[in-house]
C-alpha cells in the first residue's frame, strides 16, 4: 500500500469512528429525552450547525427500540475524541437527573 493510500485508509477510518461517536452521542440523548442539538451548541456555541449530527440525528431510533447506553459509555467515547466541552456538557446533564 502507497504512503498515500494507508493515509486515506486512516482518515476514512478516524471518520467512521468519529461518526459513531456522534450516533452514540445522538443516541443517549434520544434515550435521555435531551435534544442533542442543544446540548452540541450549549458545549460549542460557533458550531451550532453540525451537519454530522443531523446525519446522526437521522439514524437514531426512538428510546423504546434502542438498547441502553450507559452514562459512562457515552462519556468515554467523547473522551476518547477529545470531546470535552460535550462530556462537560453532557456530566453537568447526568448531575441534573441525579438529583431528581
């Protein structure tokens, strides 16, 4: 494999992981009864208009037919992106249902 392709091959790869990391994002919010779009902007207020979560958004199902996806599980892929404005975000969410 060419220097050019295994870095094409490893961009794709970062994508389609990185989009995976939105769908789960996406996802607990669904099952959490949180609109994701506000919780991305309340975290990164210049990006409010995030084509790969709308994209996200469209392949969410509705809470009753997903599978649990635990506060820690959500947490740590946005960690595992580098995403701590949005785990930030989403903790401060995770303290508010504590509380009630």
């Amino acid at each position: 494999m060419e220097k050019k392709d295994l870095e094409q091959a490893i961009i794709q790869n970062y994508q389609k992981e990185e989009n995976m990391m939105i769908l789960v994002f996406a996802q607990w919010c669904i099952n959490h009864n949180l609109d994701p779009f506000t919780l991305y902007t309340k975290a990164y207020p210049d990006q409010a208009n995030n084509p790969a979560l709308a994209q996200a958004l469209e392949l969410t199902v509705s809470k009753e037919e997903a599978g649990d996806i635990s506060n820690d599980t959500v947490l740590g892929v946005l960690a595992m992106f580098g995403n701590d404005d949005l785990a930030f975000v989403v903790s401060e969410e995770i303290e508010k249902t504590k509380g009630k």
